[in-house]
C-alpha cells in the first residue's frame, strides 16, 4: 500500500492508495509546519494522521510499501533529518521520503514528473528538476527571491507610504487599506504597524486586484505585473542552474497569488517568455498530495524491481535470508535539493 501526505500551515491531507494508485482512503486535518507549531507538535499531528487514515483504509503500518511526506517548512537538510526522525517512530513498511511540499507539487503537475514548479501563495518557492534526477530549490526563506502575497502586501504597504510622503503617485489603494482596518488617516495606520497593533498579512493582497480592476488604478496594476515578473525571474535562475533555459519544460504554477490570474500572471508569462522561450505553464490541476501518491508509486515500483533481481541472482540461502532482512521495515530515502 502507498501513503501520500500533503502537509501545510493551515492543512494537511493524507492518502492512502493500493500499488495500482487507487485511492483507499483519504484524511484531512491541521497544521503540520514545524516552524509554526514544533517539531514535536508537527510529528503528532501527522502520527495521529497517519494512524487514523491507515484505520480508515483498513491498513496496517507495516503493510504501508512506500511514503512520502511533502511538508512545508521543510527548507534545509537538518529540518527534513528532523522531522524523519521522528516520523521513523510511526512503524510504517517498506521505503519513505520526507520532503519540501513544493517537489509533491511539481511530481503532481508535471506530465513527466520533471520540469519547475513556481508555487506563489502565502510565500513561495521555486523547484526544479531535469530529465537525469538533478534537482535544485531556492531557499524560500525570503532573501534573493519575491515572496508571493508576503512580497505583494510589502509593495502595497510601500505605495500608500510613498504616496503620503509625495515621493510616489496617489494610489486608491490608500483609502481601501485604511478601510480594511479602520485607520482614520495615513499616520495613524502605520502607527499601528509599527507599535504593533495591528498586522498586515496576505490576506491584504487580493486589494490590489480590486484596486487595479475596479479603481483602474496603475500603481496596484504596476505592483502586480512587477511581482509576476520577479516570480518568473526565479523561474528563470532555478531553470539557469538546471541547464533547462533552452530546453522545452513544462512550469507548473500553485498557489493562490498564480491562481488569481489577472496582470499576475500576465507579468509572470511574459518575463517567463522572454527568459525561457520554450517554457510552458502548466497551471496544477489537482491536490498536491496526489503528486506524493505517484512519487511513493514510484518508490514502490524501484522497490520491487530491486526484489525481483536480487531474487534473479544466483546466491546461496545465508545471502537471501540477510538481505530479505536488511530490507524490512521503513528505509529513508533521502533526496538531494
């Protein structure tokens, strides 16, 4: 059996399907990134998770042949060896991989499981991978690269300062953040950002499109088309260090910030056009878990090719029986970035 987990700030699903992908059973339930809740608190969510999606499917842990865990947070080596240990503890079968959401993502959206994944929601980050396995990721930690509605909401900030210091052109955007958090003047408002009364968040980047729309107000149009453009450069740069810029690759595109569409993704297709012209967008059509669902597939399929050649080989029953044991239980797989 395989078991695929999706696992985010806000929500994590879990799925478990037989080796033919069929889904057997599906769970969703909280917030899984260490980074918000622990390391420890993240581990106990996703065993809690774990037990009861496999309880569901009427599966044992042990019967689990492969598993893979795309969980945001996870942006260095030592936060994945983290997390894995503790996952370690879970008494699943067969092989595992504990892994960046963003490369279920891209194994979910890519039609041959290798290309780049721009995903652009709260924060963001880019993940490719060539046709030989090499892969390389940004580091998502908010230095060199835009933050998807994090970065959207500085800009904004910025031109409503901009245009109370006389230093950049009136923006109605000034009257619709006031609004949203009823702030009677300029001064005021960033009073209560600075003293930390109120906080700005993503939440404040869909009035950019509401401002460009239905205001016609070019500065939040500008802001717009210039973070699809930065997005697109780290595109760009991940398909630079994979050698993939004048290939032909499929970008798969996630999150709410590309979903939106609008002068976005206007911006993001033309700075992508020009930088890789044989690039195409590839908007992610299905949950991201399914990507963790076909990557433990394939892990499955490696495994069992392996068994059927060790069991090809001419070697005597002492060797068999070692490595039949070397094999039980959960192995990590560990994947380069």
């Amino acid at each position: 059996m395989l078991l695929g987990v999706d696992g985010g700030g806000t929500k994590t699903d879990l799925v478990v399907a037989d080796l033919s992908g069929v889904t057997l059973a599906t769970l969703r339930t909280g917030c899984v990134n260490h980074e918000a809740v622990g390391l420890d608190a993240a581990a106990e969510v996703l065993r809690d998770g774990v037990d009861r999606v496999l309880a569901a499917a009427g599966v044992a842990h042990h019967e689990v042949a492969a598993a893979v865990f795309g969980l945001a947070g996870l942006d260095f080596a030592s936060d994945e060896a983290a997390l894995d240990e503790r996952i370690a503890t879970f008494g699943l079968g067969g092989v595992r991989a504990v892994v960046n959401d963003s490369w279920i993502a891209l194994h979910a959206g890519a039609s041959e499981g290798w290309g780049i994944v721009s995903i652009a929601g709260t924060g963001a980050v880019v993940a490719g991978r060539d046709r030989s396995g090499r892969r390389f990721r940004t580091l998502a930690v908010g230095w060199g690269e835009p933050c998807g509605a994090a970065s959207l909401v500085t800009d904004l900030l910025h031109a409503v300062a901009a245009a109370h210091h006389g230093s950049g052109p009136s923006t109605s955007l000034t009257g619709r953040v006031l609004s949203r958090f009823g702030a009677p003047d300029v001064v005021t408002l960033f009073e209560w950002i600075g003293r930390h009364r109120v906080r700005p968040d993503g939440s404040l980047a869909p009035l950019l499109q509401l401002a460009a729309d239905d205001d016609a107000d070019e500065v939040a149009a500008a802001i717009l088309t210039a973070s699809g453009a930065r997005h697109a450069a780290t595109v760009v740069g991940v398909a630079t260090r994979l050698d993939l810029r004048d290939d032909a690759f499929e970008v798969v595109t996630a999150g709410g910030v590309h979903e939106s569409g609008g002068r976005f993704a206007a911006g993001f297709a033309g700075a992508l056009a020009h930088g890789c012209t044989r690039a195409t967008i590839v908007p992610l059509g299905r949950p991201p878990v399914s990507g963790a669902v076909r990557w433990a597939l394939d892990f499955a399929a490696e495994r069992r090719a392996g068994q059927e050649s060790m069991g090809q080989e001419s070697m005597g029953q002492e060797s068999r029986g070692q490595e039949s044991r070397k094999s039980e239980g959960s192995t990590r797989r560990v994947i380069d970035q």
